[in-house]
C-alpha cells in the first residue's frame, strides 16, 4: 500500500469507516488523515494504515483550509451513495 502525504485515502475500519480522508502526515505503521469537518487539519486522527484503502488522487496540500478540503472530498461523496445503494446500507 503506498500512501503518500496528501493521498486520499478510505477508511475501512473504525466509527469512521466508509469517509474519504486526506493523508497529512505518513509514517511507517500509522497515517494522520484530516476531512476538513469533524477531523480538522489542526488536529487529524492517527489511523494504522491496514484501516485505510488509498485512492488514485493526490490533493496538494500546501495552502489548505478546511473549508476547500471539505469542499474536495464532497466530490467522493456519490460514491458512497451509490455503494450504500447496491449494497443495501445507508
């Protein structure tokens, strides 16, 4: 799995699991991940990478708010609509 700072990443464990995230900062075993709402970029949650599934975007980070972070990841949103559809959740 190759993570890199600014990756957007899925989670897939934990109360957050499903939501897109941004990768802040990546170390061996653990990534901060920020979404701009309820982890903001002052303060992201450390998240071992094995509950993380990367995406093929990178979102520079440099000059962020998280206001436009929240704004970026909207656009992952349908995707979760659509997965809750054919899966039967929501």
């Amino acid at each position: 799995m190759n993570v890199v700072k600014g990756s957007v990443v899925r989670s897939t464990a934990g109360r957050d699991r499903g939501g897109y995230f941004v990768a802040v900062d990546v170390t061996d075993r653990f990534v901060t991940i920020a979404d701009g709402k309820e982890r903001k970029l002052s303060s992201p949650k450390r998240k071992n990478v094995r509950h993380i599934s990367p995406t093929s975007h990178v979102i520079e980070l440099s000059g962020m708010t998280d206001k436009k972070l929240k704004r970026l990841l909207r656009e992952f949103e349908p995707e979760i609509r659509e997965e809750a559809v054919t899966t039967g959740r929501e």
